[in-house]
C-alpha cells in the first residue's frame, strides 16, 4: 500500500503521535522541495514521493491547527476569568459605594 491510500498515522500504529526527535516542518522547506524523477521510461515525479511529502505536510497542518484551537480555548477562557473578575470587583465597589 502507497503512503496515498494510507490515513494519517496509521504507518505506526493507529497514532498521529509523533518522537521528540520529529522535526516539524519549515514553511522553507516546503516550498524548496524537489522530488526526483521516476525511473528510465516514465515521466514526471515518484507518486509515492510525493505522496509521503504531502502526508508529512498534512500531519504538520494537523498540528498546528490543534495548537491553534487549543490556543483559542485557553483565550476564551481566560476572557471569561477577567470578566467574572471585573464583575466581582465592580459589585465590590458599588457595595462600598452604597455603605457610605
């Protein structure tokens, strides 16, 4: 089976799970890519190349957009903690405002 017919991650296990010694790729490096011509006989570039390459890119994709969400959660809920704390110390202030 080429790297095309395969789901992300499955190579290894079922997981997208990547080693610490996986380095992410660089908007450079994909846009300097060059994949080798196939052999004698055929025209233009290894599929199976190509494909692994655009696997990579998908897996790398899939990261940073996971990073993003999580990243927009945790805005969200810090934007709730100010303002429950805005409201907290709003109500403490006219509480005092009043007990004069």
């Amino acid at each position: 089976m080429n790297a095309r017919n395969q789901r992300p991650g499955t190579a290894s296990g079922g997981a997208t799970y990547r080693s610490g010694a996986y380095n992410s790729l660089l908007p450079w490096q994909v846009r300097e890519r060059r994949f080798p011509p196939v052999g004698f006989g055929r025209r233009g570039l290894n599929p199976d190349d190509v494909y692994a390459f655009l696997d990579r890119v998908a897996v790398d994709m899939a990261a940073v957009y996971a990073a993003l969400a999580e990243s927009r959660r945790e805005t969200a809920r810090i934007k709730a903690g100010l303002r429950r704390w805005q409201t907290d110390q709003t109500r403490a202030h006219n509480e005092r405002d009043q007990a004069r």
